[in-house]
C-alpha cells in the first residue's frame, strides 16, 4: 500500500491517490463514512482504515463502486460487513468478469482478495438525503458506471467516465457514453474528480467527446490525441469490435453464454491487431 497524495476537497472530502494514480474518493458526513471505490485490495485500504480511526471509527463505512472494474472493487472485502452500494448492472457485471480478472491480473493484487459484491444496488439513483449525498446511474465507460455526488460540498466523483488524455471505451454503446459526458459537463459541481485523473475540468470532457465522437462515427483520430497512450487507443478500437460481437454471440449463445471461455479466445486487447481480431471473431461466430 503506498498512498502517495492525501487532499482534502471542500469541508468534508479527501482525495487518496495511490502510487499508480488511481484515487479513492472518501466523504465524512455526519452519520455515516462514504468510500467512492476500494482500489486494489486490502492492502490499499490500509491507509483509509487508519485515516478513519484516527477520527471516527464509530460511524459505519458505506462504499460505493463507480463501476465493477478490477481496479476500483478488489478492496470490497475490507468492508464485506457493511453496505456496498453500486448501479443494479455492476453487480451483475462484477459476478461475471470479476473472477477472471482477479485470476488474470495478480501482480496487481494488494493483499489477499476475496471477490465482494455490492450489496445494495439501485436502478437510476440512490440518495442519502440527511447525508445530501447522491449516487446516480451515469453508462458510459462501462455499462454499470455511476457518479457520486456530494451536495453539501458541491463535489462530484465520476469514476472512469472522464480520462486523460482518452477514456477507456468498454462499452458497446457510444452515444449513451457522449450523453453521459454531456450531464457531466452541465452537472452543477463545483469540483470533479476523476478515479485517474484528479480533479479533471471542462476542456478534458470535451476533449473525451470528441474522440468518442470520431470513433463513433469511424473518423480518423490525429495519433497526436494518444500519443501518450497508444496502447489505450488499440484496446478502445479493438474492444468496440470486439463487444459488437460478443452481443451477437450473447444472442445466440443465451444462458450457455460463458464470459470467460469467450473473453480467454481473443487476448490482450491492447496488443492483437485488429484485422486478426476481426478473423477471429468471425470464425468465433462462423463456428456457433
Ligand atoms: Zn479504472
């Protein structure tokens, strides 16, 4: 566990940002302790833990998953007791990629991990109303993304919907992603955080619509937009036709659909080309 940063935002915010650049957002409201994602694992909430004990440890922990990515959910099981809150599709999500990820990436695992599921879920929002805090149902990165919003302090905390210098694209439609950007934009705030990339302005969500935009209409994007993270732009482009297909497969296949036995056929996404994804993917399909 190395946090690397601790910054406090508005009367009752702290940023916690870890030696990979990766934040955790944690909000001390009267009754209750929020927690906007976990990070890697046991480990990385080490840190939280003393920060909050170091205070008030009476008050319960309630958590919040921006979405069911490995890199915001792996500490749920610190806080396995309470309640975990997430969008209704993170849940579900989480329950299907969440083992093979965690099987997958272990030289990123902080501690010893046990897949926690959230446990309180809702459909378009969930609010504290005595805490003013709201946590709302915003797709986009991910299918089960969602914000927090924190009205007392004016803060909102947007997972990974808005990225430097370009946002990982893992969901199949693009225009809800765009609109998402959109009521983030216009979202009354006075600060926006980032799980990535801090406190993130205006210019940066326009700058993440744009390229949303042209790949959504399949124009060509200057490699001066990623040159920073080629690698992200391959997974973007890939991972659009990669989804695209395996809602088709989802189609075909229903119930037998298995994630980990489709996902396991097509590699690294950064790194395949896309004409040879493209072939397998046919045959993938050719061969149902
Ligand atoms: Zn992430």
């Amino acid at each position: 566990m190395v946090i690397k940063d601790v910054s406090k935002v508005g009367n009752r915010g702290v940023i916690f940002t870890f030696d990979d650049d990766i934040t955790v957002y944690l909000i001390h409201t009267d009754r209750y302790w929020f927690l906007c994602d976990t990070h890697l694992g046991p480990q990385s909430m080490e840190g939280i833990k003393n920060y909050i004990s170091m205070r008030s440890n009476e008050k319960e922990v309630i958590v919040f998953n921006s979405h069911s990515d490995w890199d915001h959910i792996w500490g749920n099981c610190v806080f396995q007791n309470g309640i975990i809150i997430s969008h209704e599709t993170c849940r579900k999500r989480m329950d299907e990629i969440g083992e093979f990820d965690l099987v997958r990436l272990t030289e990123f695992h902080r501690g010893v991990i046990k897949l926690v599921l959230p446990n309180l879920t809702f459909s378009d929002k969930i609010t504290f109303a005595e805490d003013e805090i709201e946590f709302i149902y915003a797709p986009g990165h991910t299918i089960d993304s969602a914000v927090c919003f924190d009205r007392k302090d004016s803060v909102l905390f947007v997972g990974d919907l808005v990225e430097y210098p370009i946002p990982y694209l893992d969901f199949s439609d693009l225009e809800a992603y765009m609109k998402t950007l959109e009521f983030i934009k216009s979202f009354p705030a006075r600060v926006k955080i980032s799980s990535h990339s801090g406190i993130i302005d205006n210019a940066l969500i326009d700058r993440n619509i744009t390229y949303i935009k042209n790949i959504f209409e399949g124009n060509p994007i200057d490699p001066i937009v990623y040159q920073e993270c080629p690698d992200v732009h391959n997974f973007n482009i890939n991972n659009t036709l990669y989804l695209k297909y395996e809602n088709m497969v989802r189609e075909k296949l229903k119930d037998s659909f298995d994630y980990t036995s489709f996902r396991c056929e097509f590699g690294d996404l950064k790194k395949v080309s896309y004409t040879d994804l493209q072939e397998a993917l046919e045959l993938y399909l050719a061969h149902l």
